[in-house]
C-alpha cells in the first residue's frame, strides 16, 4: 500500500471538485491515502509568525516579504479542518495536517486550535 503524507491543495479552492483531482491522480499512481497538509502562513491563526520574520532590509528581505504576502490568506484552521473531515465522513481516503513554520521569535506566542 502506497502513500502519500504531504500533499498541498492550496493552489485551488476547498471544493470536492478539486480534492477529486488529487485523489485521481493518486489512484494512477496505486496510492491508497493521501494525507493533505496546509501551510501555516495561510492559516489566519498563524499570520502573527510572519510578522517580523524579514531580518533582511535588502534584495533577500524584499523577495521573501513579497514571497509571504503573495501566499498568505485568511483560511481559519476550523474551516480548513471541517472541509476535510467532511470528506472523511464520504470516505475520502486522506488524513489531514498542518506544516508550521518555525521561527526562533514565535516560540513564546501560543496559538490555541479548537478543532
């Protein structure tokens, strides 16, 4: 049985349209599940991390500032988690996850998920 644990959606929208396409092409590659990971800087709970993440003021600073704005949007993690497990209960076969970035200045903010 073949998986698949980091699989990113996020260049269409939460739609059973477009999770099917993945989970089509899982199927040609006999990939049984398939576990869709989203990327914190999309989640609106995890925007604080990317507050002052830029140390750079030149050329680098500039392409990662408009690196983190050009992918950033205000997914909550509810909706996010409620969208997949949605697709669980119609037997999707995936399992869901979340890719946090680290940054040494975060670690004494919380984030608190009720999901």
């Amino acid at each position: 049985m073949l998986t698949d644990y980091h699989v990113h959606i996020e260049r269409g929208p939460y739609t059973y349209d477009w999770l099917d396409k993945f989970l089509e092409t899982a199927e040609k590659n006999n990939i049984s599940e398939i576990e869709i990971v989203e990327h914190s800087h999309r989640l609106k709970e995890f925007s604080f991390l990317y507050d002052n993440v830029i140390q750079d003021d030149g050329d680098l600073g500039d392409f990662q500032k408009k690196r983190i704005e050009s992918r950033k949007s205000n997914i909550l993690v509810q909706d996010y988690v409620e969208f997949l497990n949605d697709a669980k209960r119609k037997g999707y076969p995936i399992k869901i996850g979340l890719e946090i970035c680290y940054f040494p200045q975060g670690e004494e903010k919380k984030v608190c998920l009720n999901v």
